[in-house]
C-alpha cells in the first residue's frame, strides 16, 4: 500500500472551508475471506510494518504562521455476511500511527522532514455462525491539512515516490494471522 498527500492554503486541489484545507489520501487492502463452517469467534491479527516521512515548511521561506497537521491513521476490518445477506458482526479497530502538528507556541513548528517507523498488530474479532462469510481488509488513511491563514506546506509521504525532500516509505502486512475458536 502506498499513500502520498500534500496541501497548503490556496491548494486548488484541497477540500475544505473557510478555516481550514484538507488533502486525504486513503487505500484499503482485501486481505481476503473466509467461509466460516460452525460457529465460533472469528479472530484475525495483521502484523503492519509502516515506514515514511513528513516534510513541514513554510512557503515562501517566511516565518511560519497558521496551523498544520499530518495524521496518518490503520485500521483492520472484519465483516460477516449473513446467509441471508444480512451483515452481522463488524469489528473496526484503529490506531492512529502518527500525528504531527504545526502551530505557534507551545507548540512549536519543527520545520523540515521528519522520518519515521512504525510496527503494529492489530487484532480484531467477531462472532460468527454457520454459512457466514467473513471479510477481511485493512485500511490506511493520511490526511494533510492547514489552517486557511497559514502559510504552510505541510506533506505525508508512505509511496516509493520521491516528494520534494523525502525518499520512498511504505505499508505493509508481512503477516496475518486467521483463528476460529
């Protein structure tokens, strides 16, 4: 999985309002599904490993006014379709692997790229009965944003693309683990 977004205050691609724009950008992963045969606790753990960057700065080489933030959040999906069509349990853990923010006093603008790693299991589980089908999926988000009086640049960057300062990042699930009991 990769993930790459920028943004800053007259973005012509962002979303946003009068105080605030915003770039997301978002993947999910089918890890797969399972015919459940009795009934019993589904249970699914994914092994993620993420590693990127985040590059803060202020454009124009000026002093950095405004607010910034970059959150990068995972989450493992499990979805149960009934026989009859119907969707029983689902079961969303999420973790937020990095949030980063930029603002004035007391807390501060720390320009420049900042790296980082990140390993996580998430386990999630769901009950589930005879003839269900059970989906499995992760799902990454990263969103960019800042404050609409900012004069900020702010970029997350999980892709084999070089942006600006920053080299290559990833997502991956090196592991899933699938148990019935």
């Amino acid at each position: 999985m990769e993930l790459l977004a920028v943004t800053f205050n007259d973005d012509p691609t962002a979303q946003g309002d009068v105080n605030m724009v915003h770039n997301v950008a978002s993947d999910i992963l089918f890890v797969g599904d399972m015919p459940i045969s009795a009934p019993a606790t589904l249970t699914v753990t994914a092994s993620i490993h993420s590693s990127g960057n985040t590059l803060v700065l202020a454009r124009g080489a000026g002093t950095p006014t405004g607010i910034g933030l970059i959150r990068y959040t995972l989450g493992l999906s499990l979805a149960v379709l009934k026989l009859n069509g119907d969707v029983g349990g689902v079961a969303q853990p999420e973790v937020i692997a990095l949030c980063r923010l930029a603002a004035p006093a007391p807390f501060g603008y720390n320009e420049g790229v900042q790296e980082f790693a990140f390993d996580k299991d998430l386990t999630a589980s769901v009950p589930v009965s005879t003839g269900d089908l059970a989906g499995i999926g992760l799902q990454a988000e990263l969103y960019v944003g800042v404050s609409s009086n900012s004069n900020l640049y702010v970029d997350g960057n999980l892709s084999s693309l070089q942006s600006f300062f920053q080299g290559p990042g990833f997502i991956s699930v090196p592991h899933v683990n699938v148990a019935i009991s």
